[in-house]
C-alpha cells in the first residue's frame, strides 16, 4: 500500500447545538491560522475504539476520525492537492476558533488521515478496509476520481460507513443502490450539456461537433451524457473516438477532428490531457470555433503549464470563485477565496470548494445526532440542508448533490472568467476562438 502522505489534522469542536444546525460555527468566520494543522504520523497509533469511531485524547476531550485516501502523487496530484489543502485549512480553522458542541452533548476533536493511493482503485480500497479494520475510522471522506471512487464506495456499503466524496462524478457510483455514498459533484453525464448549450446559442451556430474521450468510468459517462444531448439537437456528431488512460499523444485523434471540419470539440478527460490537447491542437494546426476539456482546464496549474495555447480554451464548473455563499466557517465564499490564496499561493476551483463541504457535511451531522454513530450520522446526512462556499448541500435519494455547470474561458484579458449561463457570465465567450495563425 502507498503511504507518501499520512496525516492526522485536530479540529477542537465547542458550541451550541439543536435546531440552529451550523449556526454555532458562526464564531468561526474570519481569524484563524495556517493550514498546516497539527500532524502526527498515522503509525504512531492512538488508543482508538469501535465506539462510534469516538476515541480519548491526551487532554482529555473525545476524537472523532474522519479517513480517506487521495491522488497525492501521481498524474491527478494537482487536483489531489486541492482537496488536502481545503480539509487541513477547514479543519485548522474551525480548530484555532472553537467551533461547536456535537449533537450528544460532548465535546470533540476531530481527526483526519488522509492518505495517497495515487489514483489507483486496488491501493484505495486497501487504504479503506485498512482505516477501517485497523485505525477504526467510521467516517469516510471519498477519493478522487469516479475510476477510484466507484470501487471505494463499495468498501463503505459493505463495512456500513457513511462517505463523503467530492471527487468522483460518474452516474455509476450513485446507481447501485449504495445508502452509504453521497457526491458533492454533479453527475459526469450533465458536464458536457451547458457547453453545448452555449454553443448553440452563438452565431454562427455551430453543425457538428467532436467528442474525444479518455477511456475511464468519468469521461465515459461524461461522453455518454454528451451523446444523449446531441441527440436532441441539430448537432451532427462527425468523430467520436475513445483514447487509452495512459497515452501522451493525441495527434491522431486531433487529425481525425481536423479532416472532418468539426466546429466544436469535446474533450472528455483529466488534466493531463487537457495539457496535451492545448499544445497539439497548435501544431496539428487544428482550429476550431469552441474547444472545452471536462477536468483540469480551469486549474492555475494548467494554465501555468500550457501558456498562451490555453487561451479561448473553455472548462465547466460546478461552483463560482465569485459567489457569495454564507459559510459557517469563513463567513462567505469570497474569505474562503482569499484564504487559500493567502496560505497556498493559488485561486481555489471546485474541487476546493467542494473538499471544504465535505468536512462541513460531516459537522453538520455531528452536530445535529443525538447519538454518534454512522447510520445515525448516515440519516442526518441524507436529509440534511445547510450553505458552505460551495453553495446550499442538500442529497437526493441516490446521494447525489443537485447543481448544474457553470462555463468558463480562459481569456487574454481579464483571464478566467464565466462565459455561460448568461445571468451569471463574466464576460461574453470569444466565439469562434481565433485561429492559430491569428493569435
């Protein structure tokens, strides 16, 4: 088993309870300290109990584990970091600032091992069943993407744990009757569908469009979705190609797009491909009027790495960096915003926002059962409504967070912005993007 990052993070929870839900975080808005937390090696051990998952500590308050795996090396390791940092500041937030009495009347610390399976299912599911036969984690905080999520799920149906995942996104995981999973993401099959939307809704309308798929349980649901879409427009669907996970060449495919004139491309894979995509489209030569990648196009870290080739390049999003959502612990999505920027250098993206509304969904539980147990904390979680950065968190009965895509464009001036739906844009897309020879 993979073991590079094994952290345990203390969040200190003192406050009031009841119908007020997370009200009593209030306190916690503003302040607060770094996000390194306070780190012990998972190794070290702890006397922890099958008790609810809840344990004694050194100075005498009750802990809480919350455990999981993550993509902490490896190709998904950018977007692995995302999450690890939003958990840690969240944590070490709530804990320089008090926090909340749980539900039972008893005070808590909260403890988190995160620990990295590098994208890999059989290392996630081992890293599970071991945090939960060894360490005697109850509360699970899913892994990201749907290839290692789906998996992973499996192991809290089977042990009765309740997990909470932002980071997978494939209709699949939510459709096997799992009462124990709940996604912060919509569903990989909406992301594609305000993409196309928009593009319908320019002049001159695009005819044809391209889809470019990696072959994995995310994108292809995404294509799926995106098929299903076409298929009630005008669109007529000129390529659709399917690529293996681990190529670093896309030339071909991109050729293929090229010698059938497609005016809109999707591509439906992680960031490693969009980097791909952004550079062989310039020396394919390939021009097209919109071009969008599903995962990884919006991140500081690929626009770092592409340049000048990712501009006019589109991304979908499921949260706004703009929004101005009321949250326990920071007060309101822009002092979330500015936290990260200030403790990690970078502009958080969804998958930030959405990390922070894990540990808030499993407070929030926490604080409002009369008894700590994971199908207590299970029942809260499924009929819970409450706002964090990432906007109101409330399940369907798959588990499944309800939330459309937002569009956004990288653009020479003034960079990021939302291009799509209209009521909420930035800016307008620049649509057609330009041709290579005219940037």
């Amino acid at each position: 088993m993979t073991e590079n990052t094994n952290r345990r993070t203390f969040l200190k929870i003192a406050g009031s309870t009841g119908a007020v839900g997370l009200a009593g975080l209030a306190g916690c808005a503003g302040g607060g300290g770094g996000g390194d937390g306070t780190s012990t090696n998972a190794d070290d051990g702890g006397d922890t109990t099958a008790n609810g998952g809840t344990t004694g500590s050194s100075d005498g308050v009750e802990t809480i584990t919350l455990g999981g795996s993550m993509s902490l090396t490896g190709e998904n390791a950018d977007l692995g970091k995302l999450y690890k940092d939003a958990y840690e500041l969240t944590i070490q937030r709530i804990n320089d600032n008090g926090g909340i009495e749980a539900g039972d009347g008893n005070t808590y610390e909260l403890e988190m091992i995160l620990r990295d399976d590098g994208t890999d299912a059989s290392t996630s599911k081992s890293i599970y069943q071991e945090l939960i036969d060894r360490e005697n984690v109850d509360y699970l905080l899913g892994p990201y993407s749907s290839t290692v999520t789906l998996p992973a799920s499996a192991v809290a149906a089977q042990n009765q744990k309740p997990m909470v995942e932002g980071g997978g996104a494939s209709p699949e995981i939510f459709a096997q009757g799992n009462e124990w999973i709940f996604g912060l993401l919509p569903t990989a099959n909406k992301y594609a569908k305000s993409y196309m939307d928009m593009c319908l809704a320019q002049d001159p309308t695009p005819e044809s469009i391209a889809i470019l798929a990696e072959d994995d349980t995310f994108s292809q649901s995404t294509a799926e979705g995106a098929r299903n879409k076409i298929a009630n427009t005008d669109l007529e669907l000129v390529v659709d190609q399917t690529f293996p996970t681990g190529t670093s060449d896309l030339s071909t495919n991109l050729s293929r797009v090229k010698s059938n004139d497609a005016d809109i491309l999707l591509l439906c894979a992680h960031q490693k491909h969009n980097i791909i995509l952004a550079s062989q489209m310039e020396t394919q030569g390939l021009n097209v009027d919109a071009a969008m990648g599903t995962v990884g196009s919006l991140n500081d870290s690929f626009k770092d790495e592409v340049g000048a080739n990712g501009n006019y390049m589109y991304g979908p999003s499921s949260w706004a960096i703009n929004a101005d959502f009321e949250d326990p612990v920071y007060g309101a999505t822009g002092d979330f915003v500015s936290a990260i920027e200030s403790n990690y250098e970078y502009a958080p993206d969804y998958h930030s926002a959405a990390g922070e509304a894990v540990i808030i969904t499993f407070v929030n539980a926490f604080q409002n059962v009369d008894e700590i147990n994971p199908t207590s904390v299970r029942d809260q979680i499924r009929q819970a409504e409450f706002s964090t950065v990432y906007g109101t968190v409330a399940f369907d009965d798959t588990g499944v967070i309800d939330k459309n895509m937002l569009i956004y464009q990288w653009q020479p001036e003034p960079g990021l912005q939302i291009t799509y739906p209209e009521n909420v844009a930035q800016s307008s897309p620049t649509y057609p993007m330009p041709d290579w020879n005219e940037r």
